[in-house]
C-alpha cells in the first residue's frame, strides 16, 4: 500500500488546529480590549471624582479640566449642577473608537 489508508486521521490535527485558531485569536483579543476599556473607565471615574470635588471647593475650570485630561489622556470634561450637586462628566476614548463616560458628583461649597 503506497498512499494513506481510507480513515486515516494524519493531518486531521493540523487542519483542525488551522480552523480553531483565528476563533480562539478573536477571542483573545476581545478579552483583552474588554480588560482595556475597563481599565479606561476605572481611570477616568477616579478623574472626575477628583475633579468635582475640586469644583465643589470652588477650584477654577482649568484645573478641574486639567485633573481630568492629566489622568486619562486624551480625556473632556464639563461641569454640570444638579440640584446641590457639583457633577463633572467627563469622557474619553476606550478600544476601537468606543468612548468610555463617567460622572463624578460633589456637594456644591465642598460640605
């Protein structure tokens, strides 16, 4: 017998492997702009609540923006009053082109 047996299963690993592959590569990358992204949010939620209570304690609008932007680059910020509330939403960019969003609230006259 010269070539391979009929239910041979040489190569079946190989083409196997060469299927899964880009499947488990998606998946992997996938996890790891999730895990990015997450990061991003995390950084930019501490940024904004920094920055409003500096607002609240009256703090001048380039510095509060300032807070923000050195923190998460690449970040805006705005003020925003909500009742009593000194809010600063701030926003920056996450993994492929989704942008990521916070808001930070203080207590207006930093009580």
């Amino acid at each position: 017998m010269n070539g391979p047996a009929l239910g041979d299963d040489r190569g079946s690993v190989v083409a196997e492997f060469a299927v899964a592959l880009p499947a488990v590569v998606l998946v992997f990358m996938l996890g790891t702009g999730a895990l990015a992204a997450g990061a991003v949010q995390v950084r930019l939620q501490d940024a904004v609540a920094d920055a409003a209570r500096l607002a609240a304690r009256g703090e001048d609008t380039a510095r509060i923006h300032g807070v923000v932007a050195q923190q998460v680059s690449g970040a805006s910020a705005r003020l925003e009053r909500r009742g009593d509330l000194l809010c600063v939403v701030g926003e920056a960019p996450g993994v492929l082109s989704v942008r990521v969003a916070a808001v930070g609230c203080a207590l207006d006259g930093g009580l």
